[in-house]
C-alpha cells in the first residue's frame, strides 16, 4: 500500500516540480507560475495517471471495506448479544 502511495505522490509533485520549473525559466512570476503548474499538474495526473490512481483507489477501498457479517471485536457487544439472545429464548 505505501508503495502505490509512493508512487502516486511522487509522480503528481514531480508534474508540478517539472511545470513549475519550465514556468520560472518562461519568466512568470512566482504565484502564477505555481497556479499554472498546479492546474497543468492536476490535469495531467487525471489524463494520464489513471492507473496508479485505479491501483491506490483499489487498495483503500479493499482496506476500508467491510462485510455485513464481520464486526468490530468488542467484548461488551458480546455480552450484551448474549442478554438479547437468552430474553429471546425465553419468548
């Protein structure tokens, strides 16, 4: 997972890096040369790193997901699902 992470970042800041560099030797100022660069490095990094950010998207969502069936491990909970199973029980 950290590499995917790695990978994205670094390829989006070195897209800004790079415009913000050629904008600077362009002879713009400081402040547009870094709006420009970002604008540019956004949607550079939309076009043409959809597939590390498929690959990250993928990977936090297989981190995050979970099943209806699993829960969260709690002793309390255990507990008091075993209060509610035997009031049930005596229904």
């Amino acid at each position: 997972m950290k590499k995917l992470w790695l990978v994205f970042i670094s390829a989006r800041i070195g897209l800004f890096a790079l415009f913000l560099t050629v904008f600077l030797l362009l002879g713009f100022e400081g402040i547009y040369s870094a709006v420009i660069a970002g604008v540019l490095a956004l949607a550079v990094s939309l076009v043409f790193l959809n597939k590390q950010r498929d690959a990250l998207s993928t990977e936090i969502y297989k981190r995050t997901r979970r099943d209806k069936n699993d829960g969260v491990p709690d002793a309390d909970a255990d507990v008091e699902n075993a209060i509610l199973d035997s009031k049930e029980d005596n229904k």
